[in-house]
C-alpha cells in the first residue's frame, strides 16, 4: 500500500501475514538496500517480537505489530 500526502511525502506500507519481528524484518531490509525510508511494516502474527529494553514477546491474530521508519 502507497500512501501519499499533499506535502509530497509517499509512505509505503508493507503489510504481513506473519514475521518473525516487524523491527528485525524492517531493519534488515533497510540494512540492505531493499526498503527506504518512509516506509512501515505491519503484521498480523509476530513470532519473536523485540521491544524495548529487550524485551521479547509473541504476538497472535488479532492484534497490530508494525515498525517504521
């Protein structure tokens, strides 16, 4: 999903079934050339989520796990 703004900023959104973390993913994909920045991924299920102060979760259907950056 593009999404554009009247300032001429293109957000593009990149939505998943499933990752195994919406951080990992994004930075990984930034790391190598394949995203830029505006960009955010979401998904619906996350395996191995990564929070803050390194914390770590599992994340089910039905709830929102999206980073961005």
């Amino acid at each position: 999903m593009i999404i554009s703004t009247a300032k001429g900023w293109v957000l593009t959104i990149f939505w998943l079934e499933s990752v195994d973390s919406t951080q990992r993913y994004l930075k990984d994909a930034l790391q190598n050339r394949e995203l830029s920045a505006p960009v955010a991924v979401v998904a619906e299920r996350q395996s191995s989520g990564q929070g803050s102060r390194g914390n770590h979760w599992e994340g089910v259907e039905g709830n929102l796990f999206a980073a961005s950056a």
